[in-house]
C-alpha cells in the first residue's frame, strides 16, 4: 500500500504582523497561517506527523523523504499560489476576496426552491435580477435535482429548463455558470451565453464533458461525490473522509489536465452532502485549509444543506438562514474562494462585514514588533 502526503494548515492568524511576518498567505486569499501539520497515511495508519511553523518548514517538508518530500514541497507551494481571477465573458471575478455565486434552480423538485422558478420564467428573471443586485457576482443555474434519492433528468427536459434560463441572465450582462453534468447542456447553455461549467460529476458522468470543457476553454467546477452512475450519493463509506476527498480530488484534477483542461480553468468543490454522513459533513469543513494544498480555487456549497437541519432540530430548508450563514462564515474563514448560496443578500452582508474585520486585521500596525 502506497504512502500519502497531507499538508493541513491548523493555525490561522488575523495577518502575517500578529506573527511578526511568520504567516503565509493561505491561496492568495485574505486568510494566513502560521501552523502547520505533515501528515503521512498508508491506508487508514498514520505513519507520520509533524507540526511545525514557517521557520521550521524545510526541514518538517523535507522529512518523510523521496516522493512524498517532492510532493510536500509541492502542496507547501500550492498553498501560497495566488489565483488568477476569472474571466466570465465581460466580467472578472477577483479570487482574492470571497466572492458569491447565487443559486437558480429551475426544477420541479430541488431540495430548497424546487419548482419556484420552472415554467415562470418572469419569477426566475426578477430572483435572478434581485441576487445581481444583491452583489451576486456569478448565477449558478440548475435544471437537476441531485438531492439524495432524486431521480435523474432526462436531458430534453433539462434543456428546456436551463437554456431560456441562460438566456435571460444573459441579457442581464450576467456572469453564468451551469450546474449539469450533461455535455449536451452545458455546450447548449455556453452557445446561449454561459461562461462556466459546475460539474457534480468531476466530469465522470457524460464521457463527452471533459472533451468539451477542454476544447471550449469554460472555466470548470469540479465537485467531489461518490457515486459514478445517476445516484452521485452511491458508495458513502469512508476510511478518513478528508484524506478520501482530497485524493479523488487531486485524481480527477489531474485526470482534467491530462485531457487538455488549462490548470488555471479548474476550481475545485469538497461536496458537502453529497453521499456524506453529517459526522463526514462537519470534518470536511474542519479540513477546508488543507484543500489549498491541491492547487485551485475552492468553491463551497453548504446553503441550506440537510447538515443544518440535522444540528438545530430538523428545521426544513426555508428556516437554515442562520446555519447557512454559520457555515458560510467558516469557508471564508477557511480562505474558500466562492460561495455557493441561495441568500445573496444575507450572504453578501456577512461576507462584507467579514471583509471589514479582515481589512482592520491586516492594516492593525500595533501588531508589529518593536524596532
């Protein structure tokens, strides 16, 4: 059984002058780390750990020796690599704040807003017009439920909810992104004005997909889930979830640039719900740092999520304000790049508050050490 190399960040500080300069700047994001843990696993075994600070980093990287040094030196990299912003048609979305992509669903049977904008498309125009306006800067739109026990979309139906959808947001001057895991959607929805791909497959799902994200040149979304047929929720036993997600993640990263998908395209999503116990939910988001290590831009999705009614009484979707925000609040905590919510407004208002907070860290000079 081969080893494994993991480079958690475990102690986050509020700038680089609260550690008199020993803090990285964690994806080029607003979030610094001053500790660090190496964690070498063989199977469910932990064969090595080391915690260290950034004084100590040569030496900690360089010890499990051989590959798995070479590949700490490379997540040590990962983890300080400033992202490009994207480039969604007229728009740039700068990666070095938060930034927030706002959910429309136009499906019978989403888990949150299922049926609210299907056929109504005056209803889906004005919410999309409203989260713009809300400070928005992507729409993520959906035609598929892939709630847990949902039944697979015929593509012709998906079509017909998807592509007036794109077309209305376009008008808008939307920066849009489409959440399929159909080729023939997503070519569709790019040739109607659409900007980007959110994959809940990593591009397994439609043999085609990658073939066409590569050749188009959209920016890509890829989500971690489980399952490789219509059920993305299918084969949800893991030895170390957190390990698990970062290794598939990493392999179908990689898997994307083999296929001729530019490195700087791919953002990458953990699939907080996605055929994961609560218990797996939680330490994923526990062990958002660490997913820097891979190299690409983080996207979060924890809006409304089934996790939140499971922690405060089984509150349905439409009563997870409060949870959404909370989790919300630790992805930007965590340096995520992108959240992915139903409530732009509330979000937007969290996340600039946070920034506020941020901006005082950063420009707070009594942190310095004397001269």
């Amino acid at each position: 059984m081969s080893a494994s190399v993991y480079l958690h960040p475990i102690a986050l500080a509020s700038g680089p002058q609260a550690e008199d300069g020993a803090a990285i700047r964690l994806a080029g994001s607003m979030v610094y780390a001053s500790r660090f843990a190496l964690v070498v696993r063989e199977g469910a075994a932990v064969t090595h750990r080391r915690a260290f600070g950034t004084k100590e980093a040569a030496e900690a990287l360089g010890e499990p020796g051989g590959t798995l040094a070479a590949e700490a030196e490379r997540q040590w990299a990962n983890l300080q690599l400033v992202h490009a912003p994207l480039q969604l048609g007229e728009r740039t979305i700068r990666l070095d704040q938060p930034q927030i992509m706002g959910v429309l669903n136009v499906t019978p049977d989403s888990f949150s807003d299922g049926g609210e904008f299907l056929e109504k498309p005056d209803a889906g125009r004005a919410h999309a017009a409203a989260m713009l306006e809300a400070g928005a800067a992507i729409i993520d739109i959906g035609g598929e439920s892939t709630r847990p026990g949902g039944a697979a979309t015929w593509e012709g139906d998906e079509l017909e909810r998807v592509v007036p959808a794109v077309e209305y947001c376009a008008s808008m001057g939307a920066a849009i992104s489409v959440d399929t895991r159909r080729a023939g959607v997503l070519e569709a929805a790019l040739a109607k004005g659409a900007h980007m791909a959110n994959d809940v497959s990593a591009l397994r799902y439609d043999p085609r997909s990658l073939e066409l994200v590569a050749n188009t040149g959209c920016p890509v979304v890829l989500m971690h889930a489980p399952g490789t047929g219509d059920d993305l929720h299918e084969g949800d036993r893991y030895t170390d979830v957190v390990s698990e997600v970062f290794d598939m993640l990493k392999a179908q990263r990689e898997r994307a640039i083999v296929g001729g998908i530019a490195e700087e395209r791919i953002l990458l999503d953990p699939g907080i719900g996605f055929g994961k116990s609560l218990a797996d939910n939680l330490a994923l988001i526990n062990a958002l740092p660490l997913f820097h290590a891979l190299g690409s831009p983080l996207l979060l999705g924890v809006s409304r999520k089934r996790m939140i009614g499971a922690l405060s009484n089984e509150d349905p979707a439409h009563k997870r304000l409060g949870g959404s925000l909370a989790l919300a609040t630790k992805g930007m905590d965590a340096g995520v790049h992108i959240l992915r919510v139903h409530d732009v407004a509330e979000t937007v208002q969290a996340r600039n508050v946070w920034r506020g907070l941020r901006d005082a860290a950063l420009t707070d000079f009594t942190q310095l050490p004397p001269l």
